[in-house]
C-alpha cells in the first residue's frame, strides 16, 4: 500500500479544471429535485413526511426531497444495525478497510460532482466545495490505513510460559449524528471511521444538507459496504436524535454540531435505560470561538490576510473560523486598516460563480442569527466594515468587521458562526494570550510573530486543541494536522489524527499460560 498522501487542491487557474467543475455541476443539476428515501438495513423506504433541502443561495431552487424517519423507523435501523454488527464486526480488518479505500476511489472520479453538489445544497464556493470533498477522500485514505495499523493490536510484555495479547475489537452500534458546514467532510469521516474499525453505524446527518449524505451511502454501497452497515436516518434532532442517544442498544454516539446540542447528548448518553448493560462511550467535537492574536513584531500584511480569511472563508461557518482578533496596541490601527480594506475588496453571491469569494449563510435561521448578533456587535464596538444582509433571495450577509471591543462583549464571547469578526487591543503580547484564552471554548488559535521567544510561550499557555503559527487558524488536514478542541470545544477526539479510530474500539487482553 502506497503511504498515506493528502488529496491535492484542484487549481482552478487551470481552464480544465475550471470546466470539470462546470460539468459536475450540470451532472447535480440533472438530479436536483428528486425524492431521497432512508436505507435501513439496504432496504429504501420512502416516507410521506420530507426534509426538503434547498439551495441557500436560491430559495427557489430544490436540492432534494428526503424521507424523513420517524421513531419507530429509527427503532427499526437499530434492530437491522445490532444485526449486521454480528457478521461486520468479524469481517477482516483488511477487507474493510478495502471498502474505504474503494469509496475513495469512486469518489475521486466523481469529485467535482461531490464538490458542485457541495456548493448547491451547502452554498459552498468552489474552492471550499473542492476542500470539503478532498477531505472526505482524506479521511477514508487515512483512517483505512490507520486501521490496518491496529489490526494486531499493541506489543505487550510476556514472562516465560505465558502468552499476552492486547487487541482492539469493535464497539457495537454507533449513532454518528452530523453537522452541515462540512456537509461531507465529517459526515463521511465520521461514518467511516466507526464502520471501519468493525461497528455499524445509525447515520443522522444534519437536516439542511441530507441529499450529499445519500450520494455519498450510494458510493459505499457500490465500494462493497454490506447492508445494514451504515444506515441512513435523517430525522430531526429532537425526536430521532434523542430517541436514538437514549436507546440501551446504542453503544457509541459520534456527535460533531453545536454546544448546545453537545452538552444535551453528554447528559442524555450518561444516564443508564433499561437493558443497557453498558456505559455509552460519547466523541462530541463542538464549538468555537478562535482568536488570532498579532504581535508587534509580526509580518502584519500576513496578519491582516489571516485574519480575514480565518474570519471569512465559507462565510464564517467554521468551527475554526478566526471571529476574534486580539491585537498588540503598537500595531492595532495598522492591522485594523488593512482588515478593513481586505475586507471590502471580499465578493459576494452566488457561489456557483467562481468569481465571488462567499456564498450564503445555510438558511434563514442562521441568517436571523447572525444579523441579531451584528445589531448587539453595534452597540458594543466600532462597525467600520459590512453590517447589512439580503435574504430577499438568497441568505447573503455582508463581511462584517467590528473594532474596539472589549473582551468581555458577547460577539467576542459567543460563537456566532457567520461572516462576523470583532478587533480588540492588548498592552503586550502576555495581555493577548491571557484574552485569547478567556472564553469558555477552546478549539483553534492563531498566532501572528515573528519574536520567537513569543511562539514559544503561546506554544505553552495558548489553550486551544489546534494552534497555528503565522498562519490563518482554519483548514486543518487529516493525517497532518489532526482536528479537535478543549473546554467546551468538546472532548478533543482529534478527527484526522492517528489516536481517533481506536475511540470507536475497546482494547481486550487475552493471557495463555503454556
Ligand atoms: N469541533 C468540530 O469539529 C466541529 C465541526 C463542525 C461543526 N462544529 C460546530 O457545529 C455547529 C454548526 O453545526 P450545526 O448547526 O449542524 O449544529 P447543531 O448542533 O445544530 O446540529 C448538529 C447535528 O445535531 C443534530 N441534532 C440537533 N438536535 C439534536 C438532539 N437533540 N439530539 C441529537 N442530535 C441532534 C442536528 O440535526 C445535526 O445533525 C457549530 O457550533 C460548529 O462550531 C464543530
Ligand atoms: N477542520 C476544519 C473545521 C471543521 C469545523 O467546522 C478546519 O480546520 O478548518
């Protein structure tokens, strides 16, 4: 097996590629608004009641109609996943790691497809479409041969006449329930990873973006992926998802999304129902809300650039976007203006032309959202950049700068998970590691100097689970740089890394005396 490589970027400067991207997206026009059923246990089930997803940059335009599950079809994915576990989970580790790396394979040949799908149901621009799609490749790439890794288990010491091994076996049914803003990315790297190391799965992805979620189960399906392995049960959050973190049988639960939503599961999951014979293992990977702080001596051209395209990339709805800046005082107004002027060269609109650097947000929630917190962001700080939307058509809202903030606001406290970012000075560099760390979360950060002394100590007391050195702090890559928080952040699962199969295993010990 050839080691482990990322996918590469495509560049779009190349008219080729520029027309293979055109051609996925009139393969996904040909099929939008068709009707998705569930799979369980292989079999399709159309249901009366739809999730409808549509295009967020267009209202009008219908990505899919999905059948959405309901208790009693969630009860039945569960019986047809506890089935398939006692076959898949002595399936060879080889041969499932074998299904991963044939999706991969199918899925590179259908990448621009994957990605124009991404940007239609997801209002992903193309560049973000195309990193969303790679990383999906990524995940299944690495986390087969990670399993391949652990396959015999871990050297331990034996006396003479004894013989001790220490394995990994699976864990049971899993319920990975996923976000929307990397529609693929961590839907797909969540699924495969526990299917991979021998557990089946319940998939519930997020309710905005179902139809990419359904393309992708149709590539395992034809990768070799038995039935009843992963089973597609879009659904709401608030019957589906409880109904299925609650079950006795659910031995796992794989949760990336919102705090909110986080914290709820790790209550629920802990609470022991009746028949359950064991204590539900919880991956919740969460929030953020990610600072970039800038030294006085720093290249502050290159601060000004990762600031806004921590902050902005994808409009803001990254769980690593930069949304805050902590700034020396000695180089503030110099930064601050460049911000403001990187930020309204920004183009926005519909990201199907390549041309505009953002797309929407994903619906009118969101958009209300963020438009509340940009009116609370102009009674706590300076706007000197955006501060308006439209979603007359689509959800579009403009890169929004505030400066002057204290660090107490609530738009430099709360994640606001859209094109929002607040400026604020710090008397030294100290003072902005000690701000940066002042929140509840503690997922990605940045650092912006050039004084080594200073890297060293953000190195140390900078508390995040991804920190960046003069770099923007977002777009981590699987098998690089592995992907999880602190604090409210989550439980640092580090999707990507090589630690992150062996949480969807348990280690048994065998010892032969002989
Ligand atoms: N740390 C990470 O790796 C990471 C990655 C991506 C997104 N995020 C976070 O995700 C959030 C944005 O995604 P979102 O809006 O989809 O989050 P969300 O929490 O609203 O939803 C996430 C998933 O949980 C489901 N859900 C909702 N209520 C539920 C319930 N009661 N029980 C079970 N499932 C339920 C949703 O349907 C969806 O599938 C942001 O907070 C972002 O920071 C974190
Ligand atoms: N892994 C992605 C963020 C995922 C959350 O939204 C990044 O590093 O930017």
């Amino acid at each position: 097996m050839i080691p482990y490589k990322h996918e590469p970027f495509t560049d779009f400067s190349i008219e080729k590629n520029r027309t293979d991207y055109l051609e996925g997206l009139k393969t996904v026009e040909a099929y939008l608004g068709q009707d998705y059923p569930l799979i369980i246990g292989g079999e399709r089930i159309t249901t009366e009641d739809k999730i409808v997803s549509f295009n967020p940059s267009n209202k009008e335009e219908l990505i899919g109609n999905v059948s959405k599950s309901s208790k009693e079809l969630a009860e039945k994915a569960m019986q047809a996943a506890d089935e398939a576990f006692k076959t898949w989970k002595k399936v060879k580790p080889e041969v499932r790691a074998d299904v991963l790396m044939r999706a991969a394979a199918i899925v590179r040949r259908r990448k621009h497809e994957f990605s124009a799908l991404l940007t239609k149901e997801a209002g992903k621009p193309w560049n973000e479409a195309d990193a969303d799609t790679a990383e999906a490749i990524d995940f299944m790439e690495y986390y087969a041969r990670q399993m391949l890794r652990l396959k015999d288990g871990m050297p331990v010491e034996s006396r003479p006449g004894e013989d001790n091994r220490y394995d990994y076996i699976p864990l049971g049914v899993g319920v990975v329930i996923s976000p929307w803003n990397f529609a693929f990315a961590i839907m797909a790297g969540t699924t495969v990873a526990a299917m991979v190391a021998g557990n089946t799965v319940l998939l519930k992805p997020a309710s905005t973006t179902p139809v990419v979620a359904y393309k992708f189960i149709e590539v395992l399906e034809e990768a070799g992926m038995p039935p009843g392995v992963v089973n597609y049960i879009p659904g709401p959050g608030s019957e589906v998802g409880d109904y299925l973190v609650d079950h006795a049988n659910t031995r796992f639960i794989s949760f990336t999304g919102s705090k909110e939503v986080g914290l709820r599961i790790a209550e629920r999951s802990a609470k022991v129902n009746e028949g359950q014979v064991w204590m539900k293992r919880l991956i919740a990977e969460m929030g953020g809300k990610n600072t970039m702080v800038v030294d006085k001596e720093a290249d502050l051209e290159l601060a000004a650039q990762s600031i806004v395209k921590s902050a902005f990339g994808f409009s803001g709805q990254k769980c690593s976007a930069g949304s805050r800046a902590v700034i020396v005082e000695d180089v503030y107004d110099t930064v601050l203006e460049r911000v403001i002027e990187l930020t309204k060269e920004l183009t926005i609109g519909d990201p199907t032309d390549q041309s505009n650097y953002m797309g929407p947000v994903i619906d009118g929630n969101s958009y209300n959202k963020i438009m509340s917190y940009i009116e609370i962001g102009k009674e706590e700080g300076r706007l000197v950049a955006g501060g308006d939307g439209d979603d007359s058509k689509g959800f579009f809202v403009n890169p929004t700068v505030f400066a002057d903030l204290d660090p107490q606001a609530r738009i430099m406290q709360e994640e606001i998970f859209g094109p929002v970012v607040g400026l604020m000075k710090a008397k030294d560099f100290d003072h902005a590691i000690e701000i940066a760390n002042n929140t509840e979360y503690g997922l990605t950060g940045g650092v912006i100097t050039n004084n080594r002394e200073n890297l060293e100590k953000a190195r140390e007391d900078f508390h995040v689970g991804n920190l960046y050195f003069n770099r923007g702090c977002t777009g981590a890559i699987v098998g690089y740089q592995s992907f999880g928080g602190f604090n409210m952040s989550g439980t640092d699962s580090k999707a990507g890394g090589p630690d992150y199969i062996g949480l969807h295993m348990q280690a048994k010990t065998t010892s032969e005396m002989y």
